[in-house]
C-alpha cells in the first residue's frame, strides 16, 4: 500500500503557530480480523468523542473486525488517553492528527469512524482531504455550528475539583463528581480517565485547563459552506433520536456537505454505542459490508 502525503492545507495548519510540526503521533489499539475479507483489506479508524479513549471502543471495534474481516485502528485523540497533550485542541489541528496517523501508518482509502467530537473530526478531514478517506461514519454529530452540552463545562468543573481534593481513591472523586452529574454511568465514564500519580493522589489523564479552554472550539465546525467543499463518497450519520446533535433542521447541510449521506436513527441518547451496541453495530455492518 503507497502512503498517503498531507495536504497542503492540512501542512499548513499543522505548523501554524509553532515554530516544529503542532501534530502529534497517535496511540491506538490495533484490533485484527481473524480472518481478513481480502488480501489487503481497507483499515477502519475509530475516533472517541469527548473525555473518551480508546479503550472505550475495544469492544464495538472487535466485534466490526471480525464482522467486516477489516482492520480496526482504535486511536486516542489529542489530549486523550495515552496520545500527547497539546494546548491547541480543534478540529483543524485533530483531522491534521488522523491524516498524519493514515500518512504514517500508510493506509489507502481507510473508513474514519467518529462519535461526537471524533465524527466532526471525521467529517472535516473527509471535507479537507476527500482522496484520503474512502467513507466515513458520524455517530451523533452533524457538519454545523451547535454548542455543547452545558454539562461538559460542568464536568471540567467537577474534575477540576477532583484534582484540587487531592484524593488517592476514586470513591472519593466519585463523592465529588455526584455535584456534577447525578448518572453512575456518566461519572463511571468521567472517572475512567483517573491514574493514580507518586504521590498516591488521583489525577486525569486528559488536560483539564487545555479542555475547559477548547469547549467553544468543540461545538464549531471549520468548514461553513457546504457549496464550496464537500465529500461525495458514501456518509452514513447515526443519530440517537432522544439527542439535540443532529436535529431534522440540519439535515439539508449534511445532504449539502455530503450528498451521499444516508441516515440511521438509533433510540438512543448522545452515547449511542454505550446504550444500544447491537444496533449501531447492525447499523455500520450494513452500511460498509460489500455490496453485490
């Protein structure tokens, strides 16, 4: 398989601002097939949403590997999980990552695979470099300006707090997130971010002050006109009908930005594939198996 080189655009924001390259090389779980559906099968590049990882996907992404007989790259986004920290956190900069990631890994033609923050990743590096990317898959986020979720500033509050306690077991930060957000399985999400420092205290691996600062940059999207740029290779976007992220209003963008989109509706909230896993597994198999 050729590598693929960055584009020019995506070269530029790389360096911009920074006298050495702003992009950073990124962890990643490599999930195999047991058996491969071609000699050279086309890999899958999952991306988490916010305050997500990798280790979040092992499942979903095992269970495509072995359906789809195709690798399934798990990676860790900037400032998440094991890949580096870097004070600019934005799309432009993410995309950069991924393109530099499938540049590196010299992966022809993959399938980017995003929840939230990683399918607005997802979608800009398909609109800025559509020859890298064969399709793509958004889960619960749509091509437009939106802002977040008022509880994601609330989370950074919280850990915040977390970290100024100094506590050493996660009970204890679990104690002071329940101010925060009232949901086990949410504070359960948060918490798996913790490590255990040499002091004995418990502090997040995602940088806290970098995040709280970027929360604007997260409901923007880069690209603003859709009769200028836009990705005419298959789109798939599921949307959890109980979630406000891609509203009916914003479906003629998404058919402007990506006029190949089809659409999975999914009775779900904005977690998608933590509530109904089967589904949205059914939902991606369909849409990437090949077709007669």
């Amino acid at each position: 398989m050729s590598p693929r080189l960055l584009s020019p655009t995506l070269l530029r924001a790389c360096r911009r601002n920074y006298s050495t390259s702003s992009t950073v090389s990124l962890a990643f779980d490599l999930h195999e097939p047991a058996k491969a559906s071609s000699n050279a099968p086309r890999a899958i590049i999952f991306m988490h949403g916010l305050f997500g990882s990798k280790k979040n996907n092992r499942s979903i992404s095992k269970a495509l590997a072995r359906d789809l007989g195709r690798p399934v790259y798990a990676v860790d986004l900037r400032n998440h999980g094991d890949s580096p920290h870097h004070p600019k956190h934005d799309y432009t900069a993410m995309a950069a990552d991924v393109a530099g990631f499938i540049n590196e890994h010299k992966l022809t033609g993959p399938t980017l695979i995003g929840h939230s923050m990683g399918a607005k990743t997802a979608m800009a590096l398909a609109l800025e470099s559509p020859e890298m990317v064969e399709d793509i898959v958004s889960v619960d986020n749509a091509p437009i300006d939106a802002a977040l979720l008022s509880n994601f500033a609330k989370y950074v509050q919280g850990m915040k707090k977390i970290e100024e306690a100094g506590v050493s077991k996660q009970t204890e930060a679990d104690k002071i997130l329940q101010d925060y957000e009232e949901e086990l399985t949410i504070r359960q999400f948060l918490l798996g971010n913790l490590v255990r420092t040499e002091d004995k205290t418990q502090k997040f691996k995602v940088p806290l002050k970098i995040i709280g600062a970027a929360l604007d940059n997260l409901g923007d999207f880069p690209f603003k006109d859709p009769d200028s740029i836009r990705f005419n290779k298959p789109t798939l976007f599921v949307r959890g009908t109980q979630s406000h992220y891609v509203p009916d209003e914003a479906l003629p963008i998404i058919g402007k930005f990506f006029p190949r989109f089809e659409l999975a509706d999914i009775d779900a909230g904005h977690w998608v594939i933590s509530e109904k896993p089967e589904e949205f597994r059914q939902a991606v198999v369909e849409f990437l198996k090949p077709k007669e």
